[in-house]
C-alpha cells in the first residue's frame, strides 16, 4: 500500500466513511483497509445497541462480533418465538416402516419411525404378552 492510499484511507474514515467504500475508492481489498484502520486506531468505536427479546441496552466490545441479546435465556427466548426465521440445514425425510406415512425431522439422521407408538407397534409385533 502505497503512502497516498494510506493518507486518503485516513482521510476518509475520519470523514466517516465505511470500509467497504474506502476499498472501492482505492481499489483495494476490504480486509487491507480494515486491518489498516485497526493498526492505526480508525477502527469504529464501541456502541451501544439494544437487546432484540427485552430492549436493555447491551455495551458491544471492540474487535468482536456485534451482539444481539443481552443474555442467553433472552436469545433462547427470541429464537423460540421466531422458528420461521431459523435457517435448518439438517432436515431428513423418512418414510415409517409400520404405518408407511412420511415425516421429517431435523439432526438426526438415523431416526425411522414416526413416533414412539409406532416404534413399540414394530418392535414388539406377533409377540404376546401373557
């Protein structure tokens, strides 16, 4: 990086702007501007937000991932309230082997029956108890 691009990334982060558009500006790599501006003390400071479960305010720390909840039990909370908004990737479709209907479960991948009744109907079939 040479010193006028260091000069302009200064000038420019100063002025506000983000790094995303310093890179485009000095068609240089996001990440070589971000690691400059760390470097040299330009990196955003510490802010405040607010929790998205309760609204208390939650101080972010410097050089970490922005936080959204203030807690565990409030992301847990948020999290349960919007199950539309979780992106699932280890969804499996089975078919059970004692009543033929189709069902979907999310994690397992060894899992096949539908339910715990239909387990017991299979396992313990032609056996009588008496």
């Amino acid at each position: 990086m040479k010193d006028e691009q260091k000069r302009q990334i200064i000038a420019l982060r100063r002025d506000g702007a983000g790094y995303g558009s310093i890179a485009c500006q000095l068609g240089l790599s996001i990440n070589t501007v971000k690691s400059f501006c760390r470097r040299k003390g330009l990196a955003a400071p510490p802010t405040e937000s607010v929790c998205e479960q309760c609204g208390s305010f939650i101080e972010q720390a410097t050089g970490r991932k922005r936080k959204r909840f203030c807690s565990d039990a409030c992301r847990n909370k948020w999290w349960n309230c919007h199950l539309e908004l979780v992106k699932r990737k280890a969804v499996y479709t089975f078919t059970c082997p004692t009543c033929g209907k189709e069902f979907t479960v999310y994690g397992n991948s060894h899992r096949k029956f539908c339910s715990h009744a239909c387990y017991i109907a299979y396992r313990f079939r032609g056996v009588r108890h008496g």
